[in-house]
C-alpha cells in the first residue's frame, strides 16, 4: 500500500511519478495506491476555473496504465475540494 499526496504546484510533480514508475515497473506484488494526486484523470472531474483538456491528463493515464493501475470508483459526490483559484470558484 503507497499513500501519496502529490505536489499543488504541476512544474514539481515530475520527481513523485518517476518515483512511482520505479515503483510500478519494478514490483512483482500487488499494489494498491490511496493518493491525492494533484491530477485529473479526465476533465470532467473538475468544475469551475481554468479549463483542462483532454489531452492534459495524458501523461497521468500513461502512468497509471504503465503501472497496472486504474481507480476504484466510489458511491457518492464526486468531488472532493472546492475553492477560489485566480478569482474563480473551482
């Protein structure tokens, strides 16, 4: 089991997956992730501010899929955080 919290800042989330690409390529047992990432996996798991598009979230897909990973959807609201970034209620 990996617990992460990943960087607010994207320009300082290139360190944590390489990291976890280490991690994921070299394991040999199952694994298991409980994160807060800082990334979207699609756009629509956010509403409000700056948009983001598809093709954004790419490198993070790519991770996860070169790692076996995929997420484990849950009952419930979707979102997690809400607040104002650059004016706008996100």
């Amino acid at each position: 089991m990996t617990c992460v919290y990943g960087e607010p800042v994207q320009s300082e989330r290139g360190e944590l997956s390489e990291k976890l690409s280490r991690m994921g390529l070299n394991r040999n047992q199952p694994w298991m992730m409980s994160r807060e990432f800082n990334e979207l996996i699609d756009p629509t798991e956010k509403i409000g501010g700056a948009r983001k598009k598809y093709s954004t979230c790419m490198k993070f897909r790519q991770l996860l899929h070169a790692c076996g990973l995929w997420e484990v959807k849950h009952l419930g609201y979707q979102f997690s955080w809400f607040g104002n970034r650059n004016d706008e209620l996100v």
